[in-house]
C-alpha cells in the first residue's frame, strides 16, 4: 500500500499487554499506529518498538471514559498521522470483588472504561470512516462475558461489549464499516498476573492451573489475540461484521 494510502489505526490500552502486541503488530502490516493509553509516557516503549522496526506511531494519552479528552486524542491523531479508519477499543480495568462487597465505584470505574470508553471512542472515529467509506472497529470482549465468580462488573461490561458490537455492525456497514469482536480466554499479562495475586496464588502456579483446563493445554499470550484482531481489521475481512470470536484455546460458546 502506497505511503498516501497508509490506514491510520488507533489502539486503546496500548501500553502493554494485549494492546501494546496489537499495535506492534498492526504496524507491522502497514498501518500509523496510534498508541494511546492513560499515561502517554507509559506508550513510549511501544512507540519505539514500532519506530525501530522501521513503523509509524505516535503515543497519546487519554482516558477514554472521558468525553473532551476522548474528541481532542481522536483530533490530535487525525492532524498528526492521518484520519484513522481502524480502531480497537481494548482499554480495560479490573475491579474484581464478589458482589456483596463490590462497591458502586467499583462497578462505575469498570463499566466507565470498558462500555463507555469504547461508545466514546468509536463515536469520535467513526465519522472519519464513513467519509472514507471503509472502517474497521473492533472491540476486545472477554470469556468472561459468559460469567465469572468475582467479576460481576467486568462481565458484564465484557457481555455488553459484545452486544454493542453487534449494534455497530448493523448501524454502520452501510457506510463500508465492519465491526467485530474478540474475546480471549486466559492471556498472561499483567491484568491476570493481578487476578493471580488477588486470589493468593503464585503466577506460575496460576497459569498452570488455568493451562490444565485449556484444551490446547497452555495458557495465551498477547500476540495470540493479536493475530485474531489483525484479521479483522484487514481487507480480507471485509464481509465479516458482527462476530464475537473467543481466542481461548478451545470452545466457549
């Protein structure tokens, strides 16, 4: 693809983890990456991952639960690397609690980031698409969608994203939009290294645990759920729209 026709793609939560393996992996494939995290200093080992293997990224900080913040990220990525036509909606926190002791923020903080972070955020990009008549949205799920001991906020913003999903799919593929969502099992990263230490179990032990209940017999990585977002926002992908997949290493649903 021609230097001129480079898609600009947006990553949220971009920092580390499974955003961080998107975006690297999104610039491999010839998109200007947007890494946009919290903390536009924490994006700074992603960005020069990228640049160093000879990719375009520029680091934002936003938070997405945040609508002035959210419109001036969108904005200052569009004036500085291109209008962005791909976003993945993968900023996510973790409040974990059982119910009765769960507080009202705890819910609030979660739902904030995961549902009202990626409606504000695809509400501020998808004017960019459909003015360039083909987008790609997709948002990151989770198996957790199916229900959790422990995270009734985040299962349910997990279940809410797939039908937000859908919703877009339906509202914006006339306009060349496609919109699909990933929802991965147990990935190692720093989320479930705290999920670890919250329930009192060593790391290592943890995974290893999980790993014996996992069909493939071991545990995901990043780049595992990378690969799977990389599919659906390339032009193969263009009459795939409203699909949840579960990268779990084995069935869910």
């Amino acid at each position: 693809m021609p230097s001129s026709e480079q898609r600009v793609a947006i990553v949220t939560g971009a920092a580390r983890g499974i955003g961080a393996a998107t975006a690297v992996r999104l610039a491999a494939e010839g998109r200007a990456v947007a890494v946009l995290d919290l903390d536009e200093s924490s994006c700074k080992e992603t960005v020069e991952t990228i640049t160093a293997a000879g990719g375009k990224a520029l680091a934002v900080g936003a938070d997405v639960s945040d609508e002035a913040q959210v419109e001036a990220a969108v904005a200052r990525v569009a004036q500085e690397l291109g209008a962005p036509t791909i976003l993945v909606n993968n900023a996510g926190v973790l409040r974990d609690n059982l119910l009765f002791k769960m507080s009202a923020a705890d819910w609030d903080t979660v739902l904030g980031v995961h549902l009202r972070g990626a409606f504000l955020m695809t509400r501020a990009v998808q004017k960019h698409m459909v003015d360039a008549k083909f987008g790609r949205v997709v948002n990151l799920s989770s198996s957790s969608a199916l229900g959790n001991r422990g995270q009734a906020n985040y299962s349910a913003a997990k279940a809410g994203m797939q039908g937000f999903t859908k919703t877009l799919a339906i509202e914006l593929g006339k306009f060349g939009v496609t919109a699909n969502a990933v929802a991965p099992g147990f990935i190692a990263t720093d989320m479930t290294a705290a999920t670890a230490a919250r329930v009192g179990m060593g790391f290592e032990e943890f995974q290893a645990a999980a790993a014996s209940q996992i069909p493939v017999q071991r545990v995901g990585v990043p780049d595992d759920v990378a690969g799977a977002i990389a599919f659906f926002t390339s032009d193969a992908a263009g009459f795939v729209s409203g699909q949840v997949l579960y990268v779990a290493g084995g069935p869910l649903d």
